[in-house]
C-alpha cells in the first residue's frame, strides 16, 4: 500500500496534544494522592457513593444525545469556511437542546436521590442521610455543566484547545482543593457537590468570555435558532450518542452492580482501581485522537488508500501503547493498588481490569473510522447487545468471583462484541483483510513490548521472593514504558513523510 504522507501536524498539533497531557498528569497525582485519604475521611460507603454518583452522572450523560461532540465538529467546520452566522445559529439551536437535557437530568438525580434510603445498597440510616443530598446537588452540577456546554463545545471547534485545557485544569485543581478542605476541616459529603456547583459556574462563565472573543457579543437568542440546525445536529451526533452508549455501558455499569449485589464498600475498593485504569485508556486513546481530523478530511477527499494506510497505523500505534502500559499493570498493579488503598487487592482483579483496557483499542481506532465514514447504524445492534451481556455477565459472576467477576463479565462482553465487530465493520469498509489488520497490529505491539515484558517478569519474581518492596520496583517499569512508548512514536514519525494536510491551527485561521 503506498504511504499517503499523512503524519502529525505540527506545532499546534503537539501544544494542544501536550495541553492535554497536563491536565491529565495533574488529575491523575491528585487523584492517587488524595484517594486513600477521602476514603478514611468519609468511610468506605460514602466514599462508594462519590463513585457510583459519577457512575450514574456518566448515564445522565447520554441526554445530551450526542449533541455536545455535534457542536465541536459542525462549529469547526462553519468557522473555517467563514460562516460565523451558522456557527451562531448551531450554537443557539444546540443551547436549546442541552437546556432541554439539563433539566431532565436534574429531574432524574432528584428522582433517584429521593430513593436512597436506609438499607438501599447497604446503607445505614446515618449513610443514607448523607448522601442523598450529595447525588441530588452532584445532578445540579451536571445540569449547570450540561446547560453551559455549548460554550465549551464552540471553543474547542475554533481551535482554543490549550485556552480551554487551561480552564478544565483549574477545575481540576478546584476539585482538589474541595477534597484536602474537607478533610482538613471536616466538611461533609454534600461540602464536595457544592464546590463542584461553584466550580463548574466559574468554568461556564470563564468559557463564555473566551468564545465571545472571536464571536464578538454572542449569547443565544431566539432569532437565531434554526430547526433545519438542530435537525442537522441530531443526525451528526447519532454516532456520537452510540460511542457514548458503548463507553458508559462498558465503564458505568459495574459499580452500579457492585452497589447492588455487594454494597457500597465494595464500589469504594473497586471505583479507584476502575478509574485508574480508564486514565491510563484515556492517555493511550489521545493518541487516536491526535489523528481524528486528518482521517476525516481523508475520508471527505475519499482518498480511501490512505485512509486505510493512517487506519492501520493508528491501529498499530495505539494497540503498542496500550499493551506496554499494560503489562506493568498486570505486573505489579496487585500489589501496587494493595498499598495504595490499604486493603487486599487481587491479581485476578487486576488482570481483568487490565484486559478491559487492551480489548477497548480496536473500539477506539475503529469507531474514529465509522464515524468520519458515517457507518454508526452498522454498530448500533451489536453495541446494545454488549450492554446486554455485559450485565448479564457480571451479575452472574459477581456473586461467585465478587470483584474480578465483574471485571471479567465486562471484558468477555466487550470481546466477543464491539472489540472485533467494529473493527470487522471499518476493515471491510476500507477494502482490508480484519484478520491480517488484526495479526499484524499484535505482532507489531508484541515485538516493541518484549523488553518490558522481560521487566514484568524480574519484577514479579523481586516482589514475590520479597527482596524488593513493590513501590521501588513500579516507578521503574512506568518510567520504561512511557520511554519505550516514545521511543515507537520517535522511531515512526521519523519514517513518516512530511505532512500534507493542513494543521489544525491552519484551517481555523481559513
């Protein structure tokens, strides 16, 4: 297949992508920092409920019906041509919409705030009493988030990435600022809803002003809302609504699960263990992300060569990735999250946690593809379906596995749906063989990952003969593989040929 010349674009490229690395960086320590302590400051069944709280806001989610990512793109597209009354009229007919969601979804967390009683979920009357109120003000803080999205959404189709990484990192240092108040000075639950109220209004304003900027004096009017728009912004986001779906069913519904069959302490074990993995996901995804936008202009140009060709490069980047950050995972994240959290955590638990986040890549890489394509009917079905056996699965095993039987239900889940029947779906819509993409993104992956591999296994054997504590030997294996991470993306862009595609900053300024 001939190269396409399609490589990154850029120093705008880089800053933005690094914007986001920043801010993830600065999430993740306080988030491993600040853990263990919130955990001993609110008990494990409150602390469970902060999890399960963000487990539900993720389904509250799916009302904006894919309407926000909409914006980002149609915006982008409008504000590059020139047209900034579309872009006014997008904006306003999306405000509606997501106006329209917010209240539902205030609606829908009071609802369920309302049916936390004592003994739901293994609460006691004391725990009850305390979180109820939590979960009602973390859904007005979603609505407030959900009714100034659109701000955000334009903001980032203009090309203000690091402006905007800029604003959701001072949230997130917001946000740990809330958690060490609360355990300095004794603050209950609902304290961390009401800082999020106030944090996320200050971010909403903040958005505003920075897209006011360029969009001189806008703010939603009703001459300016346009059905033809808001029809045009419910078909973009179907798919956007179906990846949505995909993500929230595969990482929301197992503390949902939990709660039921094993109480709240049980999410308070798992969620962290949970979320440490999806930030791991999310850094090795940025990598397909960083591509998203030449894949679409390849596809509008219906150059489908090189299409295929930067598909299957994404493939083989973000799969090697993924696989080098996970085999420290799976080495020592048992022992390591042990440690972290204070009490036993198992291996088996880990390993399928571990197995969640490698049989997600091809979801990710091919779901980029359907979605510049516009083949999200093709994945509709089967990502219902993974909804249906992923819960079928974990609460049939939870009770026989606890924890690791849930991991484990949700990774069988996702392996025998989307993982493969996505990417079936892209490959045969790009003329490729999903068998030889396969192999070869595997033995790709497998050659660049042995040496960390080799690592793994002197790690395991040190910790376990008890020569070496598992935090003198962890930092060194996370630190190898983010060097040999870089070390496969240096060695590739110095294969790639220049690029001749316009950078991000380029088409905004067109």
């Amino acid at each position: 297949m001939a190269d396409p010349k399609v490589s990154p674009a850029g120093e705008a490229w880089t800053r933005s992508l690094g914007s986001y690395y920043v801010v993830d960086l600065l999430g993740l320590v306080g988030f491993v920092a600040l853990t263990p302590a919130l955990i001993a400051h609110f008990g494990a069944a409150q602390f469970g409920v902060i999890a399960l709280a963000q487990g539900l806001v993720g389904y509250l989610g799916l009302l904006d019906l894919g309407i926000k990512p909409a914006l980002t793109r149609m915006v982008a597209t409008a504000w590059a041509r020139g047209e900034e009354e579309r872009a006014r009229e997008l904006l306003t007919s999306g405000s509606l919409v997501l106006a329209v969601a917010a209240v539902a979804a205030l609606g829908a967390s009071l609802w369920i705030a309302s049916g936390l009683k004592p003994g739901s979920a293994g609460l006691s009357g004391a725990d009850a009493a305390a979180v109820a109120p939590f979960v009602a003000l973390k859904g007005l803080e979603f609505a407030v988030s959900l009714l100034l999205s659109p701000f955000e959404s334009a903001n980032y189709g203009m090309d203000r990435v690091v402006r905007m990484n800029a604003i959701r990192g001072a949230a997130r240092v917001l946000e740990l600022a809330a958690g060490v108040a609360a355990i300095v000075f004794g603050w209950p639950l609902w304290s961390l809803a009401v800082w999020g109220i106030a944090s996320s209004l200050v971010g909403g304003v903040l958005q505003a002003a920075t897209l006011r900027e360029r969009m001189v004096g806008y703010f939603p009017r009703l001459a300016e809302l346009r059905w033809s728009a808001m029809k045009e912004l419910f078909q973009f986001g179907a798919f956007y609504l179906v990846n949505g779906m995909v993500v929230v069913l595969v990482f929301k519904t197992d503390e949902l699960v939990i709660a039921s069959a094993l109480g709240l302490a049980q999410v308070a074990l798992y969620a962290p263990l949970n979320q440490a993995m999806r930030a791991v996901l999310s850094v090795v995804t940025r990598i397909t992300a960083a591509s998203g936008a030449r894949l679409t202009i390849l596809v509008a140009r219906a150059e489908k060569e090189a299409a295929a060709t930067l598909f299957v490069e994404s493939l083989e980047r973000t799969l090697t990735a993924a696989l080098i950050m996970a085999l420290p995972m799976a080495a020592v994240g048992g022992a390591l999250g042990s440690a972290w959290l204070g009490k036993p955590v198992s291996d088996a638990l880990v390993w399928a946690l571990t197995g969640i986040m490698v049989a997600h890549i091809p979801v990710a890489v091919a779901s980029r593809y359907l979605g510049a394509a516009g083949l999200v009917r093709s994945v509709t079905v089967v990502s219902v379906l993974e909804a249906a056996l992923n819960l079928g699965l974990s609460l049939l095993l939870v009770r026989q596995f606890g924890l690791a039987g849930v991991a484990l239900g949700t990774f069988v889940a996702q392996l025998l749906t989307t993982s493969w029947f996505n990417l079936r779906v892209a490959c045969d819509h790009l003329g490729l063989s999903t068998g030889r993409v396969a192999r070869n993104a595997f033995a790709a992956a497998a050659r660049r990952s042995w040496p960390l591999l080799l690592l793994s296994a002197a790690a395991i054997w040190l910790v376990r003969s008890g020569l070496v504590e598992v935090v003198w030997v962890s930092a060194p294996l996370v630190v190898a593989a983010a060097c040999l991470v870089a070390v496969d993306w240096m060695a590739r862009e110095r294969r790639a040929a220049p690029p001749d595609l316009p950078s991000e900053q380029g088409a905004s300024r067109a």
